[in-house]
C-alpha cells in the first residue's frame, strides 16, 4: 500500500469482501484513510495532530509513523 504511487487511492479502490457491520476484517487501509482524513481537516499531517493532541499530553516522545508518497502518515 504505501509502495503504491497514490496510497489513499490504493485504499479507496481495494474490494469490500463482505457487507459493512456484517464481519469486522482489519485492514491497514482503514487507518490510512482515516489519517488522510485528519489531514485534509487539520491542515496538518495526522502524525503532528497526534502529538499535538494525543502523544505530547500523554508525554509519548518517542513516535513513528509511515508516510506515504503524499506525505500521509
């Protein structure tokens, strides 16, 4: 996926194998779409939202995060 040259669209185009709230199925994709999301709403990269919002208050220094070719984490 984070191979892929658009990754959000890579997610967006993968096959719904079974009806929505019928099987629960992990996949990366969610959470790369959801990052994308936070993204486009924030103007900021989901990895600076989070320590902004989530890692710093927690005093998590130590992050990683995969970005893609757009730069979505």
């Amino acid at each position: 996926m984070l191979s892929a040259p658009d990754a959000v669209q890579y997610c967006l185009d993968l096959n719904v194998t079974v009806q929505p709230g019928v099987w629960f199925k992990y996949t990366n994709a969610n959470s790369h779409l959801m990052s994308a999301i936070i993204k486009e709403a924030t103007g900021m990269p989901a990895l600076d939202y989070a320590c902004e919002k989530l890692f710093g208050p927690l005093g998590i220094t130590d992050v990683e995060w995969e970005t893609d070719f757009q730069g979505v984490n």
